[in-house]
C-alpha cells in the first residue's frame, strides 16, 4: 500500500530564497515499519563473544523457565530489549563453572541425587563441547546466558536439570558469574602490565647513560637519564597492578546461595560450593550478595588510573616523535600515513592509546551512574553492567599490548638529543647545590644562579661558557671547581640522593626492576 506524503506543520511547505530562481518543496513521509531482526552469527574464534549463532526467536514461543503465574507472553517489542544474551553469553565458560560447583553440593547435601547431579555434569560438558564447536544455538527468547544453558541443558538430559535452580536465582547465579568472569580478567590485564614492563625496561637497558631533557611544565628543568624517566612508567604501572591485585581480592568473595535476596530455607552448604570456585569465603550478607557492584566499579576505577597512565606515555612519545622535538623515532612496523600527504609518518598506535583512555574513563563513569539510585537488593538495571566492562577490559589490553608493541619497535635520536641538551640551562639547581655546599643559604643561592642565567640569556650562551671572572661578578663564592658541577654530564653526575637521576642512582633501579621483571642484563651493552 502506497503511502501518501504528509506535510509537517513544523516545516514551511515551500522555501523561498532570493539567490535562486525556483522554490524547493518540502514534505514528510512516514517511516516504514522496522524490519525483523535477522539472525546474528558470532564466529567461533571471537574473543570476544562466545561462539554459535543467536536467533531471534522461535517458530514456536516455549514458556518461560519463570512463567508459571503469566497468563501472556512478552510482545516481541519487550522480549527484544531486555534480552541480554547478545553481551551476556561471554560468560558461558563461568556460568557452567557456577552450575557444576552448584549441582556438586546439592548432591552432597542430599537436595540431588548423586545420578542427577552425574546427568547435570555430562549435560553440562557436552553444552559446553557445542559452544565451543560453534554448534550451540543461543536464543534470544531464552532471555540470558544462564537461562540459554538451562534450558538447553533440560532439552538434553530432561528432569535432573529442573533440579539444578533449587536454591539458586539467577541473582546470585549471574553475580558469581561476573566475579568469576572479572577474576580472570583482572589476571589477563596484570599479565599484559608485565609484558609492558618489560619492554619499558628493555627499551631503558638498551639506552642506558643516555641524557635527556627533563621537563615541569614543558620546558626545560634538568638533565636526566633517559632509562630513569622510562622506570618512571614502570612504576606507574606496578601502582596499577597493585590497585587491580587489591580489587582481585575484595571481589573474590562468593555470593551463591544468597538467592534472590534473602537466602533459602534448605540445608545448602555455602562453603562448599565457594572453596570448589577458588573463593576466599561465601559473602557474609546476602541482601549484599546479590545487590553489590562495588568490584566492578573498583575494577573499572582501577583500569581508569591504569589508562590515565598509558595516555601519558603516548602523548609523551607522540611529542618526542614531532620534528619539533625529534627525540624518538618509530618504525614504520609501528606507524601509518597519510591519504593526502605523502612525507607523513604517524605516531598513530600512540595517539590511539591517548585517544581510547577516554574510552575507559567513559566506561567507569556509566556504571556509576548506572548504580547511583539504585535501592536494595538486585534491580534489573544491573544487566547494563556488563557491556562497559566487557569494552574496558577489551580496550585496556588492547591500549597495553600495543604499547608494549612499539616500545619494541623505536629509537631514541641520540645526535638530535644531545644538540637539544644545552638549551635551557638545564645545569642551573645543580649549580645552586654548589652554593649550598659553600655555606650560602638555598634562597641566597637560587637568587644568584637566576641573575647568572640571565646573563647568559644576554650572552645567548650557558652557564658552562661563562668565564670565572663573570661568575665571581655575581658572587665572589665561586672558584675553579664549579665548573665540576656545569654541563649536563656533570650535572647528572652530582645526583645521589635515593630515588634521583644520578647514575648510580637509576643503575640500581634498573637493577631492581630487572631483576623482579626476570630480564637478563647480561644481553645488554651499556651505551657509550
């Protein structure tokens, strides 16, 4: 049936323009109605969804597992929007890890029989054979993973599987699920921190003694060494270990048996079924069970700061690559071009890092205003909880393989660094600790370095080429040895506090941070 076109009382039928000769006519036709969803195929080797194909419905609706009291089915408009099994099958591997702990202690406390529970493993294995094959069909009118794998688990082995949701709701089922499933991610993160951290101290280790300029507010300050300021990330990321190792233990508290919200009436054993997951304890509360989130926003808190970070190290090494610094120089293994201009070689990996941090950050921001209203206990807007983790842990191992990835592919521009070095007086507080080694207070000294570079900025030349006589003009303290202190190579020498750019200093964090990392030092030749 043909529709007619409508004119919309917002819009003038007819534009009028004194620059044209004739008039453009102006309607509105109704949107046709939406087409049915076609059916969605994941391939096998996606990481990051479970294998199989999602069908959008059935030929034939099945009750729902919970439809005892509905005298309707859901409208196809309803069933499509708070479906979840479009995300939510990602944790396949831990919701059966859930089940088979689940069904275990049943059988143990008498709730099953010990042949149910054998019917519920196998049914369960041979599930899990199919979704790994590719072969399992994921329904979205089954609604989420866990009901997908139940009821497909009671189409293969019948009865015994009506008997694996006693003293379970899907609230505790899908909590337990998701710290399952944030553990092992938690684990992959801190292992592609390491891998970071290895090449940011191989990359040091091939550079060591290197001298750079060292920058507060971006411009000049002091001279340091190159493998100090790449440690400098190292620690930076050992902190963001750290932060997901303490969130890794606050979560890996077990939260089935809670049920919905308030436990159950039957003689479950919460211990049991917590020991066989590798949890530290059952949680004590289980109002709390079911309705906590807090490990997903540390989680995602944790990976924000971790992101913050990489943002930092590209727009650092984005600059560095500039002509304009010209300091670091990536392969092009590591780097792009341009559509339209030929000359261009783009730090791009880099940018992307800085640029996907706020990915992250957004990531982190939804789930807590997602769970900011939320009442007790379990609320249906905690389905939203999963997408944003799934995309920051996805982005953040991303952003850290790719770093680790062209650390391993750039080279520092040692002639271009060293003809950089003399600018900027970068000698000067080292040459104000002289003074404080001649008894001259701090304040005193700071004054007379400043009025001695300002005459080197008359000059146009740095303190090293002033003569003695032009420093005794400023004060009569200075004698022969100062020169000891002028220049950047001498002004590197003289650090020795703990934790400085002296070389002593960085050589025994490099040391350290090799030693704890496992690198072999001895494949290393100390730059010249």
């Amino acid at each position: 049936m043909a529709v007619s076109p409508v004119r919309t009382p917002f819009f003038c039928s007819t534009l009028t323009n004194p620059n044209i000769s004739h008039q453009i006519s102006i309607s509105f036709t109704p949107p046709k109605p939406p087409k049915p969803l076609l059916l969605l195929c994941y391939s096998s080797s996606s990481s990051s969804s479970s294998p199989g194909t999602i069908m959008s419905g059935s030929s034939s609706k099945e009750a729902k597992l919970w439809g005892g009291r509905f005298e309707e089915s859901v409208t196809e408009a309803v069933e499509n929007f708070t479906e979840s099994i479009s995300f939510d099958k990602a944790l396949y591997k831990h919701d059966m890890m859930g089940s088979r702990a689940h069904a275990s202690m049943l059988a143990h406390q008498g709730l099953i029989s010990v042949k149910d529970r054998d019917s519920i493993l196998e049914g369960l294995d041979e599930i899990e054979r199919r979704i790994e094959a590719g072969k399992f069909e994921w329904r979205s009118d089954r609604e989420d993973v866990h009901m997908n794998i139940e009821a497909a688990l009671t189409d293969l082995v019948g009865e015994p599987a009506k008997k694996l949701h006693t003293a379970r709701s899907r609230n505790d089922q899908v909590s337990t699920d998701f710290r399952l499933w944030c553990r092992d991610a938690i684990d992959n993160i801190i292992a592609s921190i390491k891998r970071l951290q290895v090449a940011l101290v191989t990359l040091a280790l091939k550079n060591e003694g290197l001298i750079v300029p060292g920058y507060t507010h971006l411009q000049r300050a002091q001279p340091i060494l190159l493998e100090h300021l790449l440690l400098a990330y190292v620690e930076q990321l050992e902190r963001d270990a750290g932060r997901l190792t303490d969130c890794r233990a606050r979560l890996n508290y077990c939260p089935l048996g809670a049920c919905a919200l308030a436990g159950t009436g039957l003689p479950i054993d919460r211990f049991m079924t917590s020991d066989s997951l590798g949890f530290t304890a059952p949680l004590r509360n289980s109002i709390d069970a079911v309705s906590d989130r807090d490990f997903v926003l540390e989680f995602l808190s944790a990976n924000s700061i971790a992101a913050i970070h990489l943002s930092r190290l590209g727009e650092e090494w984005v600059l560095w690559a500039s002509e304009e610094f010209g300091f670091l120089i990536p392969s092009d293994s590591v780097s792009t071009g341009s559509s339209i201009m030929p000359q261009k070689k783009n730090p791009d990996p880099m940018e992307l890092v800085r640029g996907k941090s706020a990915r992250v950050v957004g990531d982190l921001v939804t789930l807590l205003v997602l769970c900011k209203g939320l009442p007790h206990a379990y609320n249906r807007d905690l389905q939203e909880d999963k997408e944003p983790v799934f995309d920051s842990v996805k982005t953040m191992v991303g952003m850290l393989e790719v770093c680790a990835e062209f650390a391993q592919n750039i080279t520092f521009n040692r002639e271009k660094i060293q003809k950089s070095l003399p600018a900027g007086h970068l000698d000067a507080t080292t040459v104000a600790d002289y003074l404080v080694k001649k008894g001259v207070p701090f304040r005193t000294g700071h004054d007379i370095v400043g009025r001695l570079v300002a005459m080197c900025v008359s000059k146009g030349c740095g303190l090293q080429d002033l003569t003695l006589d032009e420093l005794r003009s400023i004060s009569p303290v200075f004698s022969e040895d100062v020169y000891d202190y002028l220049g950047v190579e001498n002004a590197v020498k003289k650090f020795c506090s703990y934790g400085s750019t002296g070389s002593e200093c960085v050589a025994n964090q490099l040391g350290f941070w090799a030693a704890r990392l496992e690198i072999d030092r001895s494949a290393f030749s100390h730059a010249e």
